[in-house]
C-alpha cells in the first residue's frame, strides 16, 4: 500500500540479560528469560517464529496466519534501552527466571535499575548479528535522579550527565561495529508524569517546577546540546 512517504517502525523495550552468577542453573534461566523478554518480540517480526526455548509453549497461542502477520518489513527498529537485566533460575516464576542478584560495584540510578553502558552496544550489536542489521534508533535511553537543586534554581545533576556521556559512548561504540544507528533520543526532555512513580521521580533534562510549570534547562541539557554541536 501506498504510505506517502512515511517511514514506518516499531519500538520495543530490549535489555541485554546476563547471568547472575556463574551456575549453570542460572545461565540456562538466561536462555529463558531472554527468549521471553527480547526474542519473543524480536524473532517473529524478523524471522517469522518464536525463539526455539519458548516456541512449544507458544504454539497453541498462535493462529493460522498469525506469524505471517508478524513479520512485516519495517523501515527502522526503535530501541528502548535503560539498564541490564541479572537473571537467575526461579522455577516458580512465569518465565522459570527472574531477576537475580547483580555484580558487587555496581552503580544503580535512584529508582534502582543497574548501570552498564556495555548492555546498549550488545542490544544495538545483537540486532546487527541476529536480525538483518536494520535502521536502528536509540527511541529512550535515559536515568532517574535525586536532582540537586541549587537556590538559583540550577540543577547539576551531574550523575545524569555521566550516564548520558557513557551511553552516548556506548552508541558511538556500537555504530563503529557497524550497527545501522540512526539516532539516538534521551529520555526524556522534561520531567514528567512517570508511570507508577507519578511525579516522584525525575527523567528530564528540563527541570519542571510542577507547582509553577517554570522549565529550567538542567546540566544534562547543555551536555547533549554540546554533544550534538560537536556531533558526538
């Protein structure tokens, strides 16, 4: 059909997922986390089957014609990235695996998600490897802090800043293997409305005062705005 030019895509949440400990039990619970998480969106757009861990189980969802649906062209794939996922074997959970304990050292936001730029160029590099190397756009990427806010009404959130630097890295590494990314977005440019968290916890670069509306750009926005003058 004809799209007057439009670009069509899709977006979805993808997480690199690793082994909370070195056991074999917990590895295997990787496989089947990961079928559930990321391959059971990824694999029937791009290959038209479910992933081969979690196919049988599937099957008596999927109706005649319904995979041929599923895998339609696309013109870009739009990654939501923020954090890995630690998996460890968890029989009475609905995958038969779950979150897991994460190695010592590492950094968390203040919502608590893990931070490991490393997992944005696997992401990115997966899809370069595994399906087809698509136009890719980084769609939200992005961290909660405890925003400091000075008397001035200045916000340093510099943890935000360094968690956008090494992410941009990490895009710039993933582009440097090949990968066919095309943009990369921050999550988000305001503080907003998050979800469960309300109005509790900050994502912007802009900081809102929600009581007067007043936006103030925050450290991370002159960080980006520089990054983009510079061209990464």
């Amino acid at each position: 059909a004809e799209r007057a030019g439009l670009r069509l895509g899709t977006v979805a949440n993808i997480s690199a997922v690793r082994p909370a400990s070195d056991r074999d039990t917990d590895r295997r619970a990787v496989v089947r986390f990961d079928a559930y998480w990321n391959g059971a969106t990824l694999d029937p757009l791009f290959k038209g089957s479910y992933p081969a861990a979690v196919a049988a189980e599937f099957a008596p969802l999927i109706a005649a014609g319904d995979l041929k649906a599923i895998q339609q062209p696309v013109d870009f794939f739009g990654v939501n990235y923020y954090a890995p996922a630690y998996v460890a074997d968890a029989p009475q959970s609905l995958f038969g695996a779950w979150f897991g304990a994460v190695p010592a050292g590492t950094r968390f936001t203040a919502i608590g998600w893990p931070i490991d730029p490393s997992g944005l160029t696997d992401t990115l590099v997966r899809l370069r490897d595994h399906y087809g190397n698509p136009d890719v756009y980084v769609t939200e990427n992005g961290a909660c802090y405890d925003d400091p806010i000075a008397a001035d009404g200045t916000v340093h959130d510099q943890d935000r800043v360094e968690y956008l630097r090494e992410h941009v890295a990490a895009a710039r590494s993933a582009l440097a293997a090949g990968v066919k990314l095309r943009g990369y977005f921050a999550w988000s440019l305001l503080d907003n409305f998050e979800w469960a968290e309300g109005y509790s916890r900050r994502f912007g670069i802009v900081n809102v005062d929600f009581a007067s509306q007043k936006r103030t750009p925050k450290a991370s926005f002159a960080f980006l705005a520089e990054t983009i003058r510079r061209r990464g």
